[in-house]
C-alpha cells in the first residue's frame, strides 16, 4: 500500500517534469525555427544574419543544457537497484568534473573509504547524474579558482559523501530556492540541475544537508544508508 503510493507519487512527479521540460526545450526550437525561415528571405543583410545566427546558438545551446540537466530522469529505462561501491564513484565523479570547461585554479581533493567495498543501493547512472549536476554547481561556482573537495566517510551503518568548495556561496534565501523547478542566478542556467539531484537521492533514502555562506563557499553533505 505504501509502496503503491510512494510509486504512484513518483510517476506523477517525473510525467509532470517531462512536460515541463518539453516545454522548456519547445521555445528553444520555436525560435531557432522562426529565425532559419527569416534566413530564407532575400532582404536581410549580412549583419542580421550574424546576429539571427547568434540567437540561434545560444537558443540550441539553451535546449542542450537543459536535456543534459534532466538526462537521467527522462531516460525510459526501468530503474536499476545496485550496489554502488562509493571510491570508485568519488574518482569517477572527480574525472568528470575535470573536464568540464577549462579551470583557472581550481585544485579537486578527494578522500577515500577505508574499504573500496563499501556500498550503497540505488541506480548507478541516475546516482552519477545526482552527484554531476551538484559537482557542475561547485564548479561554475568557482569562476575565480579555488577548491573543491569530494569526501567520503563511514559510520553507524551510513556512508556520507560531501562535495564541499570555496566558491561564491548562497545566501539564506538562495538555498531556500535550491531544488525548485527553473531557479537560477546564471545567464544561461537551467535551474534543473539541483531539482533533478535531490529528487534522485530522496529516493534512494539519501539525507541532503546544505551550508553555504556568500563569498566563502558551499558544502553539500548527503547521507545514505550503507548497502548490506
Ligand atoms: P543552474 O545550475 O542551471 O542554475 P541548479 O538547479 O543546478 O541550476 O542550481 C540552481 C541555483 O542554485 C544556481 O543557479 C545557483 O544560484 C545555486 N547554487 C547551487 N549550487 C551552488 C554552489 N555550489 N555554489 C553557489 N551557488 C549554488
Ligand atoms: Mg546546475
């Protein structure tokens, strides 16, 4: 009975989600549609062109975002429930953050498990997509160089993962708003990015715990039971 609620309330959740980002990723391809007609017509000088070009990009780079942002969630597969081995996450998530952009300054410090065994349950590739889009966050965050710490621990039947960084923070307002659909402070985010996350570790029972002070810097700390 439960369960049946708990699974009905998910389903209502990610339908509701793939409408509204199919209506995000609509407008997008509604203007980048009514500029390539424009392109068409005879009368328009090379400046406008550029400048209908540019539009273009910027509005199908848009649409890209926010398709990365939601990626896992609108995968159709079923969900897979694994042991996820947390080390072999940490490097995995560190490699990814590394290729993303070109960092002036910024030094990624891990910290392992004792045990490359120890392990949590849930989907492995929704899990990785949770961890990306709030390591993504740590890093835009970071414009400036800095540090980003990806830290695991273990005790009384928990593992606890923090992603923790010296960037521009939030204020007390600002983490209120975090996980709520289309929030952002950035020109082009998509304000998807932590929504999808959190949705993904609740259901894996994952705890999130969020400090953050502007100008010094935010830690995310999510808390899991350990996997038999
Ligand atoms: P997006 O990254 O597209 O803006 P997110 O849902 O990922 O959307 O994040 C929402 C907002 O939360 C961001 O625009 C930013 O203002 C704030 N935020 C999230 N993580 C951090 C962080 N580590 N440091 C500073 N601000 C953050
Ligand atoms: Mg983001």
């Amino acid at each position: 009975m439960q369960e049946e609620m708990v699974k009905n309330e998910k389903a209502k959740i990610v339908s509701e989600m793939a409408a509204s980002v199919a209506h995000e990723i609509r407008n997008p391809l509604t203007t980048v549609r009514g500029f390539l007609q424009l392109f068409g017509s005879d009368d328009i000088d090379s400046a406008k062109k550029q400048f209908y070009q540019k539009i273009c990009l910027e509005e199908l780079d848009r649409a890209q975002a926010i398709i990365t942002d939601y990626l896992s969630l609108a995968k159709p597969d079923p969900e897979m429930i694994e042991k996820i081995e947390i080390n072999a996450e940490i490097t995995y998530l560190s490699n990814v953050l590394l290729t993303y952009g070109n960092f002036n300054n910024i030094e990624i410090r891990q910290d392992f498990l004792p045990d490359d065994s120890l392990a949590i349950v849930g989907d492995r590739y929704k899990f990785r997509q949770a961890l990306i889009n709030i390591g993504k966050n740590a890093i835009e965050a970071l414009q400036h160089g800095g540090l980003l710490e990806i830290r695991a621990s273990s005790s009384n039947g928990q593992i606890q993962i923090v992603i923790r960084d010296t960037g521009i923070g939030m204020s007390a307002e600002q983490i209120k708003r975090l996980g709520t659909p289309y929030y952002s402070t950035k020109d082009r985010g998509t304000g998807l990015g932590t929504m999808v996350s959190f949705g993904i570790l609740r259901k894996m029972n994952g705890k999130i715990e969020i400090d953050s002070e502007l100008g010094i810097g935010t830690e995310y700390r999510l808390t899991f039971p350990l996997a038999e």
